[in-house]
C-alpha cells in the first residue's frame, strides 16, 4: 500500500462513508432479527430439523458418522448442534435461535464485502485489480447460505 494513500479507494477511508457502511451493516441486522426472531415457534420442527435433532441427540462418534454420510448440512453445523443443545435444552425456540444468530452474525461480512466490491469502478476493485466480480460473487454466495 503507497505511503501516501494512492490507490486507496475513498470508501476504505474513515469518514462518512464508513460511518453509512457500519449504519447499514446494523441496519440489516436489525431488520433481518426483527423479522426472523418473532417467527421461530411460528410452526413445528420440520423434517430436516428433526433430523438434526436427533443426529445431535446421539452419542459423538456416531454423530460423527450420521454427519459424514448426510449430503444435507455440513457436519460442523450437527457439531455445534449438540453443543447448543447441551447449553440450552431442547426446545424449538432454542434449536432455531441457533441457526438464526448464525443468520444475523452474517450480515456483518456481507455488508464488509458489498462495500469493498461497491467501493471501486464498477468491474474492478479498489486496488485497481480485477477482484471486485469475485468479491460481489461472495458476497452473493453468503447471502444465498443465509437466508437458506
């Protein structure tokens, strides 16, 4: 990075423009919990979520191997499952905040990589290399995973 701040978009710089980035990022946290926390005991467990339950019900290794074998989840996802419901019990409200505050924690980088793709011309990245596309991809792949 030049010492005197060349090539440095001017999104990347303190100033109004982080200030509306970090508004935004809360903004969207604030309105996608408001949305989504109301509605967590709106219905009952739902096959896959059963699924999880029990999965994270049974004993490590055989967790361990359920996991492996399902096409569905990632096995960390089973993992922390258990460790959630080791803390908290079950109840449906329980099991889904999980999953929810993992929806929430990722609006945080998403909005980090919409601002860094958004922060140069459109097609080329802050830098002035050709990273902007991909990082705009990302950020669409991690908005895609959480609101599944």
């Amino acid at each position: 990075m030049p010492a005197d701040g060349e090539g440095v978009a001017p999104a990347f710089e303190e100033g109004v423009d982080t200030v509306a980035w970090r508004t935004l990022a809360w903004c969207a946290v604030a309105a996608f919990a408001a949305y989504r926390l109301p509605e967590l005991t709106r219905y009952a467990l739902w096959y896959d979520e059963i699924f999880s339950v029990t999965l994270a019900q049974s004993s490590w290794p055989d967790l361990l191997n359920a996991a492996i074998r399902d096409r569905t989840n990632p096995p960390l996802f089973y993992a922390l499952l258990k460790v959630w419901i080791g803390i908290g019990g079950i109840s449906v409200a329980w099991m889904r905040l999980l999953p929810c505050l993992m929806g929430i924690a990722v609006a945080f980088p998403m909005t980090a990589l919409a601002r860094h793709a958004l922060a140069g011309p459109v097609g080329t990245a802050p830098s002035g290399t050709d990273g902007s596309p991909v990082l705009a991809g990302a950020a669409a792949a991690l908005a895609c995973a959480a609101s599944s």
